[in-house]
C-alpha cells in the first residue's frame, strides 16, 4: 500500500475580487519602476516620497469622487473606431474595466441597458 | 519506500484548459500560463501552481498562449481574431494583433522581439512587436487552419503543424518550405526542444519523435489512448503524455517503456509540459483544471513534502531540501540526491 505524498498546501486560487498581479510582490517592485522618479528605491524615505504619495491619494480621490459625481448623469463617450455616443452612468466595476450605463444612444437604436468596455473608450465628457 | 503521486490541482478557471506554456528560469523562479476557452489566461507561479493574475481583455476562447523567457511579456491567441501582447508583471495588455480568423498559436523568439502567429485563416504570421502598426509578414502554404507554430533553429526557422495532417519547416529568411512531413490525420501537438533539436509531435496514438533541423524520425512510441499533447523532459530520460482517457502517462525515453500512469483528471488531458527544470509537470484538461505532477515521486518541492518513514510531516524538525543535481558516481551516471539537513528540536 503505497503512502501519498504529503503536500504542504493547496496551490492558492484566483482572488475574487481582483485580476491579481499583486503590486507589493517582489518581481512587480523590481521589474516595474513607478512613472514618477520619485518613487525609486534610492530615495524611499525621502520627503519626494511623500509628496508623491500624497499627490497620488489626491488624484485618486479625485478620481472616484469624479465618478460618483457621474451617476445618474448623461455622459458622451468617445470610443475606438471613432464611436461617439451618449449614456446615462450607472457605475464602474472595481478595476475600471467596465462601464455600466443606461439609455446607450447608438446609429442603431437606445440600448436600455448596456455594459462599456473601459479599454475601448478614449475620452468622457458630462457636466457637474 | 514506495509513494503514490499527489498531484497539485489548480483550480479557478470554468472552463477547459486547452494550452499551457512554461517560462524559463528567472531570478524569481519560473512561471506558468494557461489558455482556456473561458477566455481568461492566467499566469501561475511554476513551482507551486499559485495564481498570480488573470490577464483580462479577450472576448472568446483562448486557444493558445506562451510567455517569454524572462516572464516579462506574455502572448496569447483567441477566438475573438485577435493575438494579444501582455506585460507579464502588471497583467496590463500591451498590444492587440488583428487577425482575419480564430488564432490558435502563440510564440515569441528568444529575443521577445517577433512574435509568430497561426490559426484558422491558414497563414502564419510575424510581427515586429518594436512596430506593430507595420503589417507582419506572412506565410501562406498550408490548406487548412494552423493549429501550433513555433520558432526553431535559433529562430531561422518556423515549424507549423495545421488541419491539412502536415507538418512544415519553413525558412524565415526565404518564407519558403524547406520539408514537409504527411501523417495520415492531423498532429494533435508540437513541442519543440531547443537543446538537442528534438521535436516532439503526437498524432493518432502515437508519440513521435524527430530531429527538429532535418525532421528525421528518431521513434515513435504508441499509447494506450488517442494522446493530445506528450512532453519530453529537458535532460531527455523521460517523456509524458495524456489524451482521452484522462490519465498521464510517464514513459522512459531511451527504452519506449511505460513506467507510470497516473489517475486525477475528470476530462481528457489537452496539453502537457514539464517545466524548465524538469522537476514537474502541469497538465490542462477538458475538466477546467491545471493539476502539477512531481517527476520524482516523493522528493521535497514545491509545495510537496518529503517525509520519513515514522515522521509524520508537522513534526517540529526543519528540512531543507537543497536543489539541484549531485553527481554520484554509480557506474558512471548522474543521480538526484536529496539533501536533507535536520535541525533537532527538543
């Protein structure tokens, strides 16, 4: 009677709520410099740092209260393929990777309910 | 001390695993990607099958996907007509390649500079990814949908296997045949190994094995089952396959014998391939899972635990398992030894 090999775990599963490529691995810190200079290893403690980081919870902030001031509102999106169209928002999925809207006003009709793809839009106007 | 296998199950997609690729050893251990038709590829970690990320952005089945050498960039190919370009780090695509038909195959060369394209349009595709507005090249030739292309012979050449049951070697430079190879149906898969220039073709019940520069038959050895995909391990003294009776198959490559077949798959095994280090192999299956399969049973890695024989494995004692090969000299042949180092706890 053959014993089992002993496993120390399970191989761990996607995460639910994200698409993964964790930021804060070792292969991501080494392999992806930040944009801003910053942020590089030689000056981590730095007061440049900080102000970076303080910089990028600002915009961040701004960002998200920018698309809750959206909802329920009428926005013009242009898209790829010179697509221009005009929805109500509705909301954003966690990683931004989708729009949901409605009323979609195509050349074809208003789509009561519509999902955009993230990545295929380039710019969105509305008005505050 | 006999062990019966544990194999790994890495679960997370919903539908089948059709493909799977290896990456090289890099300063932070290998890494594995897999295609499903779910259309959500996801990068592993190799050694232990740990999910890393799902590169998010394909609108149909995934039919083929690989990853460069240093796991930087990932490539893969779709349903949706398009082979897709990821930074392997961010997960973030980086570019999308507009085909005319479902593509099937994936493959980057060594410098991750080209990538070479193939699916069900016929034509195998280069694209410069330094310029990838320029139109790539093509090669047209085969009759019927492209199902693997790979770059050989230091990327002077390109072998494609299609629906139209040959097998073609063609010269980049030239874009011209150079020999082609008729079966009597189509080749279910390709691995190519680049060190000894041996590739491996599986068709029928057969796992055959060629010379990759002259495409000389060097064996043939034939299975149980219909194999789908056989992998050779990277020193060359073992072989696996799989196909439609679920099981894997281990064989010795010098003497064609069977040694193992191993249970665990609820589905037919779509792919197989040992990793760089040839310590363990993943298959993919129509059951939607990737499981991870030690090549030496019983050996300490990854997440498998060796463990002694009156030794239950949470005894307060640390092991180490030091890795790679020893030379010990038993007429002549080089055998893995496991190094253990115990450190006692009272």
């Amino acid at each position: 009677m053959k014993t089992p090999v002993s496993v120390l775990r399970l191989p761990r599963g996607p995460d639910p709520n994200s698409r993964g490529f964790d930021p804060n691995s070792a292969r991501f810190l080494a392999l992806c410099p930040t944009t801003v200079s910053a942020s590089s290893a030689a000056d981590a403690h730095g007061v440049a740092l900080r102000d970076e980081q303080r910089a990028r919870s600002l915009l961040r902030e701004r960002f998200l209260r920018s698309l809750l001031a959206m909802c329920g509102r009428p926005v013009r999106f242009s898209m790829y393929e010179k697509v221009q169209v005009e929805a109500k928002f509705g909301a954003s999925d966690i990683d931004v990777l989708n729009f949901q809207v409605s009323d979609l006003q195509t050349p074809i009709g208003v789509q009561k309910e519509a999902l955009l793809r993230c990545p295929d839009i380039i710019t969105y106007n509305f008005e505050i | 001390m006999a062990m019966r296998q544990t194999p790994l199950t890495c679960s997370g997609h919903t539908r089948p695993v059709v493909d799977l690729a290896f990456s090289g050893i890099t300063p932070y251990g290998y890494f594995l990607i897999s295609a499903c038709k779910d259309g959500k590829p996801m990068l592993r970690q190799g050694d232990t099958g740990d999910w890393i990320g799902t590169f998010l952005g394909h609108k149909g089945a995934v039919w083929g996907a690989t990853l460069n050498k240093e796991a930087t960039k990932a490539a893969t190919a779709a349903a949706d007509f398009t082979a897709k370009v990821w930074d392997a780090v961010t997960g973030d695509e980086t570019l999308t390649l507009a085909h005319k038909h479902i593509v099937k195959s994936v493959h980057f060369t060594q410098d991750s500079n080209h990538l070479l394209t193939g699916g069900n349009d016929k034509v195998l595709r280069i694209f410069d990814l330094s310029k990838p507005e320029a139109d790539p090249q093509e090669i047209a030739g085969h009759t019927s949908a492209i199902k693997k292309a790979l770059w050989c012979n230091n990327d002077t050449q390109i072998l494609s296997a299609a629906e139209d049951k040959t097998v073609r070697l063609w010269d980049r430079s030239s874009m011209e045949t150079v020999k082609t190879l008729a079966f009597d149906v189509a080749v279910s898969s390709m691995e190519y190994i680049a060190d000894g220039e041996i590739l491996v073709i599986t068709y029928g019940k057969t796992i055959a094995f060629y010379d990759a520069l002259s495409l000389d038959l060097i064996k043939t050895v034939d299975a149980p089952t219909s194999i789908h995909s056989a992998s050779l391990h990277p020193e060359k003294d073992f072989f696996v396959a799989g196909g439609d009776d679920f099981k894997l198959y281990k064989y010795d490559y010098s003497t064609k014998e069977e040694l193992e077949s191993y249970k665990g798959h609820f589905g037919p095994v779509h792919c197989v391939r040992f990793s760089p280090d040839g310590e363990l192999y993943a298959s993919g299956s129509e059951d939607g899972t990737l499981r991870l399969w030690q090549t030496a049973v019983g050996k300490t890695y990854g997440l498998w635990k060796c463990v002694l024989p009156g030794e239950s494995p949470h005894t307060s004692r640390f092991v180490w398992y030091i890795p790679g090969n020893f030379t010990v000299g038993v007429d002549g042949k080089q055998c893995d030894v496991c190094v253990r180092v115990f450190l006692g706890v009272t």
